[in-house]
C-alpha cells in the first residue's frame, strides 16, 4: 500500500492566503489542540516547562523577510502537509503505515503499524512530517479527516480545525481536483501556487500570493487620479481655505 | 478501498459541550467547550458570538494548556519567609478570609485611604469599583492607566467614543483602513477578521508603525514612522487636508465645535474658552442672521471663520480658524515633518490625497432614512469610507493624548466618524464628549468606616475637579493633581513606587488583583522589587500587608504576604457588563457571563466570588443587608443577576424582568443566568438599520440609549475639535483661579494644555543627554502570548520561548553582529543583555522586542534553566518609573502630562556588542515555589482520548 | 541531517560483517580459504555478530522496535523494506553455513550456500546504500555514487576482518592483503570523488523556491516557527562547519586509506605480525569508517531547511 493510488477521487487540500495570514499562530495551536485527542492523539510535548521544550505539532508558522529596502515585505507563512499526489514519504515507507487515501488523496499514518524508523520524514521536503519522540511514531496533518467526514459534527463544522479557527481567514480546505470548487477558482484568480514544484512530489496544497503592494482595485484608482490632483504648496492657502470654507453651510 | 485502513471518522468530539467566555485574554470571545469525562478535550470558537463569529486566536486554541498549567494555585497561602522569597503555608479559606477582614477592617475604621485597592487585567471594574467605593478608599483603579487612558481620554474628551475597544473601523465598507501603532490590541479576534474581510474586498490598508510584523506585515502600505512622531505625521496629513481643502465642511458645521467663538483675550481668565450665550451654551457667530446664535440652534448658518466681536467688545473666533491656523503652518508641512518622523514627504503627500480622493470621490451612500438629533430626517446615510485605529503605538508615548486627538480629529475632518465606512461607536458609545462623569475621592470626601460618594474615575473639566486638598494629592498615585490632572484610569504604575516613598502618604494594605507588578507590568523592575521589600527603621515593610490575587504562580506571588488564589476562565462565573469594559460591536449592544465548565479540583475560589464576601464581612452598605446579613449569599452569580446599579440596571442588559420580557433596564429576573447559558452565555440586542450610523446625532439611537440607561438625555454629542477642559487647565497655569498648580508645573501645564492639538518631543527624548541614546526601543505584544501568562502554557511557549532584540540590518552591520549575537542595551536607567535577530523592517532607528516573555526563575511552573529566565530578557529593567529630573528638581513620572499614562514606549536607548557568557542579564536570583509541586517532563495530553481511533 | 549514533554504527558494522561474508563466502567458494572449519565458522561468526549488532542498532532507533517485523512488507517500493528482507534472506545461507561449519559437516552444499550468502551480502548492502540514494530530498545521498561508496567500505573493512581472523588462525595469504590494499585504495578514490561532486553542486533549490516568494527578492528567515529546534531541525537542520569538515574528510582519509595501507604493505611485503597489523589496520579502519560515515550524515543538506533559513540546498 505504500505504493501509491494510480489517481485519487479527489484532491483534498488546502488553500493558504499568503496576502491576509498576520501569523497569529491560531492554525499551529489550534491544530495541536484538536489533533492530541484525534486520529493522532497525543500529540506529546518532550520537557514542557524545561529548558529544552519541543513537541509534536503539525502545522508551523515561519516568517520570512522577502527583498530589499522599500519594495521588501514581512510574510508569515504557515506550513503543513502539502498531501502531495506523488511523494516519495508514501513509497520509502517500510511497513506501509504511510499511505494515500484513493478517495481523497489524504496522506495519513496508521498510527498503529508505525515503527517509528523516520524515513518518511527524511523522504518530505516541506518538514511535515513531525516525529512524536514520546509516542514513537510519526505524525503528520490528517486534513482533519476525523473532523470532514464526521457525522457527531454539524455539517458548517466539518473543516479542519486550522481552517476553522483561522481568525482572517487566510485558510480554506476543499478539492483541488475539482475545477469548480471555491479553492480552485481562487487558485486561478490569485495565481495560487505549489510550494517547490521543482522537486516534482506534485503538492496538492496551494498558496495565494501576497498582493503586491497597491495592486489593489481601491487603491490603484486612488493613487492614480490623486497622483496628479496634489496642488503644488503655496503661500496663501489659508486665505484660500477660508474663502472655500466661507461658503454658506446651513446645519 | 483496497489495502487501506478503515479509521473511524465519526469519533465524537467529546461528550458534553459548554458554551462560555474565553479569558486567555480581555477579547471575550465566545468558545465552545468540548469535554469529554470531565476534562476538556476541544475548544472552538462559537460561530453565534458577536465577537468572535466562530474563529479563535492562537491563545483561545492553547486554553487546555492554561486550564491545566502546573503554575496554578492551590491553596489560600500565607507568607513564611521573607517577602520575596517565595516561601509560603498553605492555609484554609476561613483563615485567609479572617485575615483580610482583620488587616482591611482595621484600616477602614482608622483611614480607609490607607488601603491601595488597584487591578490589573480586570474585566470586573463595575464590581471591583463598587467595592473599592464601599470600602471608602480613593485608591482605586485597574490597568488603564498604564494600557491606554490616552486612547480612552484622547477619544472620550474629543467625540464620546474611542478607539481602543469602543469603537470600530465599518469593516464591510471601509475603503482605506489607517492602523497607527497597533500589533494586537484588545479586540484581538475582531481586528483579525475585519483586516482578513478588508483585504478580502481589496480596500487599502495603510499601517503607520516603526515594525513591519502582523497586521502591518499585510498592510497595503508601511509607514515605518520614527517612534513618538506619529503627532508630526497626522499634523502634516490634516495640514495637506486643509491646503487643499478636502475636509466635509458639512459635517463640521453639522456635528462639531468648529464654528464655536472661542474667546481671544490674552491675560484674561476666559481666554481660550467659549464665548457662551446667556443660556450657557456656546454660540456661533450666524451668517444668514449677521448676529450670534447657540450652537444648540440647528436653524443657524454657523460662519466657520472670520473674528467676531462680542458683545463686551472683546474678540472671538471660530475653532475652525484656530485650528486652520495651527495645521497650516509650515511647521506641520510635510517636508519640515519629514526628518523628524522618517517619512518622506512624497509619501505624506499622496496619503493625504488618497485619504481625501477616497473620502470625498468614493462616498458610500446607504439608501437607509434617518432622523438627526433635531428632529430632521434624512434619506440617505452618506459615509465617507475612511476609518482608523490606533492603540499603543500611540498611547504609551508622552505626547499620546495630543495625538491621539490629532488622529480623532483627522476622521472628523474627512466626515468619517461613525458614517458608513467609517470609524464606528459600539454602544454603549458614544457618551457626551466628555462623559458627565466626575472623578470621586476628594480628602473631605474620605471618612471612616463610610463609602465613598461616587465613582473613583471620572474626566475632569478643570481644576475645580481634581483631588486636591491645596497640594496634596488624595490618592496614592496622585491622579488628578496637577502631575496628570486628566488622569481618567489614575496611575497605576506609581502606586508600588509612591507607597514605598510615603509620597504623598503612606499605606496600610496593598491589595492587587490580576497584575504582575513585580515584574512585567512595572517600570523600573529592579527598584520596584526594592520597593516592595524596603523596610521602616522598625524593620516593619514599608508597605506593611499585601493582599495579592492571582491564579497562577507568577512572579508577584513571592512579593505577597497573603494569597487569594483564583480559579481558571473554566471555573468560575464572570460578568462581562455593559457598565464595564462590554463586547458590542458598532451593530449591536452586547454582553456576557463566563460560567463553570469544570469543577475546580484545588482549594481555589473566584476572586468576584471573594471579593463579595469580603464585602459582608467587613459589612459594606451594598454587600449587606440591614440586619447585617451578606446581601449576596449566593456569591457572584446572585450578585450578577440580583445586584442593582440604579433601579432596574444591573451587570447584565439581556432578559432582565421578572419573566426575562425587558432588555437593558428592568426588575432582577431569578432565571437570567439560565437564559444566558441557554444563548451561548451572551446577549446581544441588535441595532435597527436606521439607528446604526451617525449614533452621536441619531435621535433613534439617542433615544434607545436613554432607555438603555447608556446616556441621562438625547442630546447629541458634540465633537470638540478644540478641548475646552484642557484649556482651563492652562489658565490655571496662567495664574487665573483658586486652584493653580505650584510653581514646579506651571510651565509644563502652560506649555501642554493646548486645548488644540500640537505635537511636542517625547519627555525621555528631551531630557536625555542628546546623542547618548540614540535609539529608540519599544514593545510589541505577540499574539499568541498574552503579557507574562502564555509562557506556562506548554504549547504557546514553545513558539517564542525566548525574545530577542530586533534590530535593523543596517545597525546590524554598523555594531558588527549577526542573528543571535549577544548585545548590551543601556537606558538612563539601566542596563540589560539580550540577544539580536537582524530585520529590514524596522525603523532604522528603532530597535523592538516581544513584550513579557522574559520571566523570572522560580516562577511559571518553568525550570530554572528554561530559556524564558536565562536568554529572554525584560525592556522593563530599563525603563524608569520617573523621567530624570528636570529643571526645579522634581522628578515626573515618565508619563503623559495630561492623563498620566505611563509612556512605556518613550524609551532611549544605546547598543553595543556583548562578550561573554551567553546568558542574559540582570538575571534575578530564582525564589521558591510556593510549595508547588514540580512540572512535569513530558506530557501527553489527549492520550486519554485516543481509545476509540478505530 | 543529524548523524544519529545508532545509524552510524548500523552501517558501519554491519558493512564490515556483510563485506567479511563476502569475501569469506566467495573466498570458500572458490577454494581461496583454506578449508578450516573453525576458521571458517569464527569469520562467520564474527561477520553474523556485525550484522546482528548492526541490525539491533538499528531497531533500537525505532520508535516501535516490536513492531519492526512489519518493515518487511513493503519491499516493492521501499528500499528499507528490500533491505531487511535482504538481511533476513542472507541470515538463512549464511546461517546455514556457520552451522555446518560449527559442527564440522563435510558438504557440498556450502558451495552454492557461500554464493548465495556473498550475493545476499552484495545485495544488503547495496539496499542500505539506496535507502539514502533515493532520497531526493539530499542532494549529497541522491547520487549512483553512494551504494557505491557503501560497497566498496563494505568491501574494504570485510577484507581487513577477514585477514586478521585467518591472520589469527595463522593464515597469512598474500591475495587477502592485496585485496585489502585495492578495496581500500577504491573506497579513497570513490570518496574523494565523491567529496569533488557534492563540493561541485551548490545544491539547485533555493530558499526562494521552497517558498514562491522570490519576486520580489531574496528570502531571509526573520522566525523560526518555534525558538527552540523542533523535530525537523533537530533531525534534518544538522549542519556542520565546513572547516571542520575539512579535517575530518582528511582525518577519513589517513585513517582509512593512508594508515592501513601502509600496514597491508607491511603485512604483504614483510610479513611481519600480520595479526597484529590487521588489528591495527583495524582499529584505524573503524576510526575513519566512523567518522566517514558520521560526515555522510553531517554534511549532508536537507530541502527542508530551506525553510528554515537556509539559502539553498
Ligand atoms: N515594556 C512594556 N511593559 C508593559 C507594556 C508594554 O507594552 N511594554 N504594556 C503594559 C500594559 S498596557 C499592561 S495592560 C500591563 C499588563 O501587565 P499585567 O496586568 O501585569 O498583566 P499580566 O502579565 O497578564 O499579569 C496579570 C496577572 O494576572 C494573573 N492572572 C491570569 N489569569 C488570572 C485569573 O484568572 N485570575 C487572577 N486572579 N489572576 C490571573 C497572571 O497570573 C498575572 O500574574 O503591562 C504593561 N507593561
Ligand atoms: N496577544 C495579546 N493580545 C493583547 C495583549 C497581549 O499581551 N497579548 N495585551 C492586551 C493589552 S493590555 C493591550 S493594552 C493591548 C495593546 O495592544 P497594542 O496597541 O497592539 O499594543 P502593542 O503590542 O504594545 O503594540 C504597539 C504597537 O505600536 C508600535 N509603536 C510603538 N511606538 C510607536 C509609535 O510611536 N508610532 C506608531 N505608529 N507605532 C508605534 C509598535 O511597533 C507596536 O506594533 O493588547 C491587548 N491584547
Ligand atoms: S490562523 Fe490564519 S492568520 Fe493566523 S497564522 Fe494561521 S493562517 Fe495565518
Ligand atoms: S508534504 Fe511531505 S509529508 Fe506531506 S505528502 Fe508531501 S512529502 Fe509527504
Ligand atoms: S516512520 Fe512510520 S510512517 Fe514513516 S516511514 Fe517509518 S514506518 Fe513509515
Ligand atoms: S488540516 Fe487539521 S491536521 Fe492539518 S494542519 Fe490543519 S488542523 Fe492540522
Ligand atoms: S482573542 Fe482573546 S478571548 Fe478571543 S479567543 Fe483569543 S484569547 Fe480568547
Ligand atoms: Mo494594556
């Protein structure tokens, strides 16, 4: 089974707006939240109130500076399993804990035939996969998938908790396989992206690129039609002020 | 599927779900709990609420981590060992209770003034002010004056409302969003959504601010201000606005005192204040009649400039000229503000032209009718959609109050203020610009075993009002006096440092709750840990019994003789009111309870829940009933529902009324808790469409107001461009009045009571030897921390487990150090080590760290060696409680001249490369624990839950 | 990546035992080993004690060693799968023939025993080269050239145990010294070259890439995700400093190549103490396969830390 699906029914994935997320770290915590009593609970944490604190947590917000001076930026920049259609974290694996679900293209462990040896995690270029030191086995982003199909759940809640807790909004979860879904029209109105598509694992997860600066509608037409409205200064504004502000005005 | 595992996906979350109020920080949001066996397993926002809409922060998501933190108290504790040493006893609640009673009775029956009652975090002022005023002490106040009077006072004296948390950007309208000098602010959950909606629609978002982090990372554009400048920057917006003449005359006419005749006498002891008409109200000079009409008369045609000659011969003119005047000159050109602020005047320039171009080119018209204060109804709603929002960037400067003034006056002039796609009042704003509210707790006014006569904190409207009995001040933070006579939050950052000084007086008790004085929310650490142990040459502590609150080991517990422990968010009843700090939005009036979700397995009880005790033990008026019996027996939840403010108000608007029928006034309803929990532990009333917007002149909303008990009467408030309190404060100054301030503060009054808002140089800045500190280093909040509390949370302090000091590449290059080098940064105060991490953007002449992750060892449940006490580092060490002495040999409190907020952020620094062992300092010596049990070392929370995977 | 202590000596020790049966295996089955059945059973012996050390080693790196049996499933894709049951399958002959040594059976089944052990050994270890060559991750482990490099040490340091034991039982061939001469001579040279292609390749991945956000400029990390190193850092962000990886690299090659060849050419061209110069060529054999191996591990660079300030790799 480590040999992956020939296709999947779906692309399941998510969709991350790099222009909105403020790095608020709500995804990471709310992630490890859900996820230590879920599918891959616990999630352990190794000396916790010590000098030396790391645990497991499937989904990570990096900053990054990006250019230089004027034109450079600050970007947040959560980063989880990308549920890649063809990684090699699948096919290294040697028990076949790691497997890609043929109807959704979830990339999940069987936390119950792991062995712990990490060569998944050697096999990912996106870092996602998180090796729990004190459970022994690897863990990684489920998509959620005890929260999307579950049936206890009301219906608007069956998202992944990251995208569910994510307070701008830079978060959605869908099909990518499907031309018509809000995630897909998205990624092809904003110029959505796959991380490292170089390397060839084909991830399904997308990322919206951060707006340039002023691309925006409001603001291009702003900058444009004021641009050339700025008078040039002048001595005798304030006489030119009370003049115009003489103006009868009844209240 | 073939080969692949089935797994079970419909695992329920848990078996029980609570719906509450978050508290892992002052947003409020609304959470559902989800248990399972009686612990939590899951918690997410509530998708009713009105704060939160269903998401949650980065904190809210850790609540399990806090719930369950190893730093939680226990017991009631009692001190052993020497204060500060952490060394405690564990006793009974009867026993800790007694000694209140004894240590406080005494006080009240000799001097009540002798009692420091202040809170830090406090989301129960109404309560905790209750009692303080009870008590009879004037020693009351929570946190604002340290967080942010100068936003509360800068907006309440202007136009009745404020940024901070009464009052909101339109998020679905606004076209261009101004954010100065905000990193998370306390409508945290809301900011996020409205710049997540904003950026959504594609409207412009302008982040003025020294760091490029968070919300000013997603900013359309960065305004990398020079910090304390922000006052030279919006003059020279305002001064573009004017030279080009794009302000809403209409609006200015209609709904400020810009056509208000100020008196133009010099010398005089009216000069600068409104010529008013016989009825008292100020008059405006009207253009139709060619005569002097009220400003109250809606029928006149207000002349906005020319000077006028009154009746008694002597001069006046209007606001708007003044003002005109003052943002015209070239000193607020933006060229003559560019090297001060480090924005360039191009730049200021196109701002200001977009700002108008959106205002005036973009309105937004709402095809919704409306009824002005007047009686005039009106078709449309016309807004202009530009709003701002600003918060500590500008408050915790010394010139904050002034600029945040500049900032209100800004929205004013282009017509934005609560308009369609403007900035927004949340009932129960707007109040009168002031509120009429008086500040309470004058000398005469303090008498044994008596309550006080009225509230602590009010707003002044000149001398007549401070607490003054001649020079000396009434209360220990010397609020209201001429050190900060508009003190509105009064000053809790001086009360450790004044007690210990006997200056103005000495105390008996301090009594704290929610605040880590002795560490995080202190200036100056090393002298204020000083302060609370220095002893009287009897070898008695100076301030003799410390009462302190807290639920968690931080690090003021040590400091304390006697110890309240408190609950978790998750286990008491809490009261988040309308007479308080409330949740509304700009659409709806709002409030909350929090409830027990999980049995506390300790000896703690809620502090609300102790406090009210307290209160009969000692026997005051409102916790007692006449045979001397507790009036509350049924603790705070009794309180809350049965506790009347005036007749038929009371902490809770929602299902008031002996059957639940009436909204905000109404007799005690027996089961309004019940429906509160029913709803999702809130209330919320909303606003009709024709009571939405222009809530300061809308007679609709004016009217539901009154019978809300929000505002006395349906006048409209007036937006006070000019602040005529402010310049009765000067007068004073000039030497007109009974009450004028001593020779030692006239000139710092004369010169920063303009009752129009100027921008004059942060106090540090001017006084510190010039080019000896030539950096400027602030403060930022992470979100995902809240102050010293998220370090005990084991998944939040593994994100940022120490902080390091941001500085530009540039200074970088200049000191020779590369990410995680170890440097000095020296204040006129002190010193600390600290590590660097290189950026581009930031001010290049600002350096910046994460706000209260350094901690002391001992405290937090955290080990001795955990990188928050050894690496993290503290910007408090170096910033002084009082401003270095000025001329005449007073040393002020670093803090704003008019409302004594504490000026965290004024802070002037030099750096310099560190050798040595890597390690920071000052590194205080590690107190005990209280008796804590030790932390454990590994944690595998929700391992318990995993039974049912398949 | 993080040179883990177990992996390290996994490698290493059961590419000496799997290198010892196979010169031993292909040895007897060409008639080169003289035909001494304790002889025989102590050099396989000590080839199966390697390997079974190694192998435990390795378990003992898992995070669920009870369950490792599972590991043997997937070998139509998994090279560590193809490995253990390459392991697995080579104990059987293997086996088989330390137990007819051990109990002295005269048979001809140890012929094709020993060539299915020796090709059994071939094939282990060169499993244990591709788990690092298929991973694409390293662009210094995604090379043809790294089962090579575990071939020949595997070869080199079987050649040298080999010796010393027959050296022991008083044999003292000639062509076991040469041999050793060669393969280690071939293992320098395969590491040298090996050493020239990833010094060669600046590795093709930027920090750009890995996060699209290269328009407008270069990418600097401003925070880690987490202040202390989490899992993937401490796991993939090891990193060595290059001068000291230079000496190391020259450490491997004196101790590896330069010290025992100069006692094979002893052993070869006077004789001398032969047991004594195999257990010192040894000794220096291990040193340099140790740190040759925990180089493999330090300089190696892993995609992930592009994200996590690194500017390429
Ligand atoms: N350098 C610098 N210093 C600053 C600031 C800055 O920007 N820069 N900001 C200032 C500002 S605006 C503020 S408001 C202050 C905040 O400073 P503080 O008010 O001191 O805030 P906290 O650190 O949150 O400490 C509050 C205390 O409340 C305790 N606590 C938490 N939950 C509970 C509970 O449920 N019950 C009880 N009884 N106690 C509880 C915590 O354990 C902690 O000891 O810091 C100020 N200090
Ligand atoms: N997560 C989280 N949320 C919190 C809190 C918390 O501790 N953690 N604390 C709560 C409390 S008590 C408060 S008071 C609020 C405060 O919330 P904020 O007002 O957001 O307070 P700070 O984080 O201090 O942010 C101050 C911002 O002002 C910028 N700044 C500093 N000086 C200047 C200046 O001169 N001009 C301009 N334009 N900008 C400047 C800083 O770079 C920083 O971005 O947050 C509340 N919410
Ligand atoms: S929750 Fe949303 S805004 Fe916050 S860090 Fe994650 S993606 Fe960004
Ligand atoms: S992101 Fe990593 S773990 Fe996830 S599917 Fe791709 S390679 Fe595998
Ligand atoms: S760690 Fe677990 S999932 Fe990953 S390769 Fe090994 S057995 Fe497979
Ligand atoms: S989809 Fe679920 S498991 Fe994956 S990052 Fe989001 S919350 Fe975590
Ligand atoms: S913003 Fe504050 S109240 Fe709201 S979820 Fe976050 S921590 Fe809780
Ligand atoms: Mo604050």
């Amino acid at each position: 089974m480590t040999s992956l699906p020939e296709s999947t029914e779906k692309k399941l994935g998510l969709v991350i707006d790099l222009d909105i997320c403020v790095g608020c770290q709500a995804c990471a915590t709310s992630c490890k939240e859900w996820n230590t009593g879920g599918y891959s609970a616990p999630l352990s944490d190794h000396d916790p109130y010590g000098a030396d604190p790391f645990g497991a947590w499937l989904n990570r917000v990096h900053s990054y500076e990006v250019g230089e001076g004027r034109g450079s930026k600050t970007v947040h920049f959560p980063r989880s399993c990308l549920h890649c259609e063809e990684p090699d974290c699948v096919t290294v694996c040697p028990t076949g804990a790691s497997y890609k679900r043929v109807e959704d293209g979830i990339v999940l462990v069987n936390p119950d035939i792991c062995i712990g040896c990490k060569l998944c995690s050697w096999a990912c270029p996106y870092g996602a996969r998180e090796y729990d030191v004190d459970d022994g086995v690897m863990k990684k982003c489920t998509l959620c998938v005890d929260r999307i199909y579950n049936e206890t759940i009301p219906e608007e809640d069956r998202l992944p908790a990251c995208v569910r807790a994510c307070p701008t909004g830079a978060r959605a979860f869908g099909d990518l396989g499907d031309p018509q879904s809000a995630v897909s029209k998205a990624v092809a109105d904003r110029g959505g992206y796959g991380l490292l598509e170089e390397f060839g694992y084909k991830p399904v997860n997308r990322y919206l690129p951060p707006r340039t600066a002023n691309s925006n509608t409001a603001s291009t037409s702003v900058v444009a039609k004021s641009a050339e409205a700025i008078p040039k200064p002048d001595g005798s504004a304030i006489e030119r002020l009370f003049a115009w502000a003489d103006q009868a005005l009844s209240r | 599927m073939p080969n692949q595992p089935v797994i079970d996906v419909n695992a329920p979350v848990g078996d029980n779900v609570a719906k509450t109020t978050c508290y892992m920080c002052a947003c409020r949001c609304g959470i559902d709990v989800h248990l399972r066996d009686g612990k939590v397993r899951y918690i997410e926002g509530n998708r009713d609420h009105p704060v939160n809409q269903g998401v949650l922060c980065g904190k809210g998501s850790a609540g399990i981590m806090q719930h369950y933190s190893p730093a939680r108290l226990r017991a009631p504790m009692k001190r052993v060992g020497p204060r500060g040493s952490g060394e405690f006893e564990e006793i009974s609640w009867e026993e800790a209770l007694s000694l209140a009673t004894g240590w406080l009775g005494d006080v009240r029956k000799a001097d009540p003034k002798r009692l420091a009652f202040f809170t830090g975090r406090d989301q129960s002022q109404s309560l905790t002010g209750l009692w303080a005023m009870q008590y009879g002490t004037p020693n009351f106040a929570a946190h604002g004056g340290f967080c942010s009077v100068n936003m509360a006072a800068g907006g309440l004296y202007t136009f009745g409302g404020a940024f901070w948390e009464f009052g909101d950007p339109d998020w679905e309208l606004t076209k261009y969003f101004m954010l100065f000098g905000v990193a998370e602010d306390h409508a945290s959950n809301p900011i996020k959504i409205g710049i997540g909606h904003l950026k959504g629609r594609g409207a412009k978002v302008v982040s003025v601010n020294p760091v490029r982090t968070g919300y000013n990372a997603v900013a359309d554009e960065w305004v990398g201000i020079r910090p304390g400048t922000d006052g030279l920057f919006v003059g020279a917006l305002i001064h573009e606005l004017f030279r080009n003449q794009k302000i809403d005359l209409d609006y200015l006419v209609r709904y400020t005192n810009a056509p208000w005749l100020v008196i133009q006498d010099p010398g005089a002891a009216d000069d600068g204040l409104f010529a008013r008409g016989e009825d008292g109200e100020p008059i405006v000079f009207d253009k139709a009649t060619g005569d002097f009409g009220s400003s109250m008369d809606v029928g006149t045609t207000p002349a906005l400039t020319g000077v006028r000659k009154l009746a008694d011969g002597r001069t006046a003119r209007p606001v708007f000229e003044l003002m005109a005047e003052r943002f015209l000159s070239d000193e607020y050109s933006p060229e003559a503000v560019s090297s001060q602020t480090g924005v360039d005047a191009e730049q200021t320039r196109r701002i200001a032209a977009e700002l108008a171009e959106v205002a005036f080119e973009q309105e937004v018209v709402l095809d919704q009718p409306w009824t002005d204060w007047a009686g005039r109804r009106h078709e449309k709603m016309i807004g202009r959609p530009v709003s701002m929002h600003a918060m500590r960037g500008v408050s915790a400067h010394s010139n904050g109050f002034q600029t945040c003034r500049m900032i209100h006056i800004l929205q004013i002039l282009l017509g934005s203020i609560d308009c369609p796609g403007g900035f927004r009042y949340k009932p129960p704003y707007p109040k009168q610009a002031p509120p009429w509210l008086l500040p309470h707790g004058a000398l005469e006014d303090i008498r044994p075993d008596e309550p006080l006569g009225g509230p602590h904190l009010g707003f002044p409207l000149g001398p007549q009002h401070l607490l003054l009995d001649g020079d000396r001040p009434s209360r220990i933070d010397k609020g209201f006096t001429w050190d900060a006579p508009m003190s509105s939050h009064g000053l809790m950052h001086m009360v450790i440092n004044n007690a210990a000084k006997k200056d103005p007086y000495g105390i008996e008790v301090l009594f704290m709750y929610m605040a880590n004085m002795a560490w995080n929310s202190s200036m100056n650490v090393p002298g204020t840990l000083n302060n609370l142990t220095a002893k009287d040459d009897d070898g008695r502590y100076v301030i003799p019994k410390i009462i302190y609150s807290d639920a968690y080991y931080s690090e003021m517990v040590p400091y304390a003789d006697l110890i309240l422990p408190d609950t978790t968010y998750l286990e008491r009843w809490d009261c988040i009111s309308l007479l308080d700090r409330p949740i509304s939005t700009a659409e709806m009036a709002a409030d909350s309870i929090r409830h027990p979700v999980v049995k506390p397995d300790r000896d703690v009880r809620g502090f609300q829940e102790v406090l009210i005790d307290l209160g009969a033990r000692l026997s005051l008026p409102a916790f007692t009933n006449e045979d001397g019996s507790p009036k509350y027996a049924g603790g705070y939840p009794d309180y809350m529902v049965n506790h009347e403010r005036k007749p038929g108000i009371g902490p809770l608007a929602g299902w008031r009324g002996a059957d639940g029928s009436k909204t905000g006034q109404g007799a005690p309803n027996p089961k309004q808790l019940e429906r509160y929990i029913e709803n999702g532990a809130f209330f919320a009333h909303e606003l009709k469409p024709e009571q939405a917007y222009f809530k300061h002149a809308n007679r609709d909303y004016l009217d539901w107001a009154v019978a809300m008990g929000f505002r006395m009467e349906p006048r409209p408030t007036i937006f006070q461009l000019y602040c005529e309190p402010v310049q009765a404060f000067r007068l004073a100054a000039e030497g007109h009045g009974l009450r004028q301030p001593p020779e030692t503060h006239r000139e710092r009054i004369r010169k920063h009571f303009d009752p129009l808002p100027f921008w004059y140089p942060p106090f540090e800045e001017s006084m510190v030897k010039e080019g000896a500190y030539p950096l400027h280093a602030i403060t930022q909040r992470p979100m995902h921390m809240y102050h010293s509390w998220g370090s005990q949370n084991a998944w939040l302090r593994q994100i940022t487990t120490a902080n390091r000091l941001y500085i530009h590449r540039s200074l970088g290059a200049k000191i020779g150090v590369v990410d995680d080098d170890w440097v000095w940064l020296r204040s006129h105060q002190g010193r600390v080590k600290c590590q660097v991490r290189l950026m581009d953007g930031v001010n290049p002449d600002t350096v910046w760290t994460w706000n209260a992750i350094g901690k002391r060892r001992g405290a937090w449940g955290l080990s001795d060696d955990s990188p928050e006490s050894n690496q993290g580092f503290l910007l408090n060490h170096l910033i002084s409680e009082l401003l270095p002495e000025g001329g005449g040999g007073y040393r002020y409190s670093n803090s704003d001249p008019i409302t004594g907020q504490a000026a965290w952020f004024d802070l002037r620094v030099a750096i310099e490369k560190a050798d040595g062992i890597a390690e920071t300092e000052p590194l205080f010596e590690a107190t005990e624990t209280g008796g804590l049990p030790p932390s454990p070392t590994e944690l595998s929370y929700g391992a318990e839950f995993k039974g049912d995977r398949r | 990546m993080h040179p883990a202590y177990s992996v390290i000596l996994f490698t290493t020790a059961s590419g000496a035992g799997y290198g010892l049966m196979f010169w031993l295996c292909l040895g007897h089955a060409l008639g080169l080993v003289p035909n001494s059945a304790s002889m025989l059973f102590v050099s396989m012996a000590l080839a199966l004690l390697l390997i079974t050390i190694g192998l435990i080693s390795s378990t003992l790196h898992l995070g669920r060693p009870e369950r490792a049996i599972g590991a043997f499933s997937q070998w139509r894709s998994s090279w560590l799968s193809r490995e253990g049951v390459a392991a697995v399958a080579t104990y059987i002959p293997s086996g088989l023939l330390a137990l007819i040594w051990l109990l002295g059976m005269e048979t001809s089944w140890t012929v094709p025993l020993a060539v299915l052990a020796a090709a059994g050994a071939v094939v282990t270890v060169y499993c244990t080269g591709m788990i690092y060559a298929s991973l694409r991750t390293i662009r210094q482990w995604y090379l043809g050239l790294v089962p090579m490099v575990y071939l020949s040490l595997a070869a080199a340091t079987g050649a040298l145990l080999l010796g010393f034991v027959m050296a022991v039982f008083g044999y003292v061939p000639s062509w076991v010294a040469a041999l050793t001469l060669v393969t280690l001579a071939a293992s320098a040279a395969l590491k040298v070259h090996y050493w020239n292609v990833i010094d060669a390749d600046p590795g093709k991945y930027t920090a750009e890439m890995a996060t699209g956000l290269g328009s407008p400029g270069q990418v600097r990390q401003l925070d880690p995700p987490h202040t202390q190193a989490n899992f993937v850092m401490r796991e993939m962000g090891y990193a060595v400093a290059r001068k000291h990886a230079e000496k190391l690299r020259q450490a491997v090659l004196f101790a590896l190549f330069a010290g025992p060849a100069v006692m094979m050419l002893i052993v070869l061209f006077f004789g001398w103490a032969a047991a004594f110069f195999y257990l010192l060529a040894i000794g220096m054999t291990a040193f340099g396969v140790l740190i040759e191996r925990w180089l493999f591990f330090a300089e190696a660079d892993h995609v992930v830390t592009l994200y996590y300030g690194a500017s390429r790799a």
